[in-house]
C-alpha cells in the first residue's frame, strides 16, 4: 500500500493504510472491531476515516445498550490482582 504522507503527529514516519483490529473499553466491557487505518510507521499513530469511525462507534453503541445480537463473544478478560 503506499504511503499518504507524513505523520501529523511525529512528523517524522509516513502515513499508510492498513487494516487494524482497534479495542475499546465500554465500562467494564471490551469491544474489538476491525477498521481500516492510516498507521505512522514510526509512532504507530492510527488515524481513521469516517466510515471507520462510524464503525467504531456503532459497536460501542451496541455494547453500551446490551444489544449484543450484532457483537460476537469470542472470549474472557481477567484482571490480576
């Protein structure tokens, strides 16, 4: 994939896309979504598009109300003490 420019952020890395698996914390739940990114090569800075973002937030909307038709389970989260 080629690079879109330098890192906003760094400045120093290039920015690329990937596709990223990105996980949020919704209170004591986790949600992972896979989105399309563009990734530093240097910082790790992710920045993500709007329909990426509407992604994201669709999840987080589903996990916040409990509606967790559209969300697969795919394991546990431990803390340690």
């Amino acid at each position: 994939m080629q690079p879109k420019g330098s890192c906003p952020r760094c400045g120093i890395g290039m920015l690329a896309p990937e596709v990223v698996e990105e996980t949020l914390i919704v209170g004591p739940n986790a949600v992972q979504v896979t989105v399309e990114a563009d990734v530093c090569s240097y910082c790790g800075e992710r920045w993500f598009a709007p329909p990426a973002i509407a992604t994201i937030d669709v999840a987080i909307q589903h996990l916040r109300t409990g509606d967790l038709s559209h969300l697969n389970h795919i394991g546990e989260v431990y803390k340690a003490s």
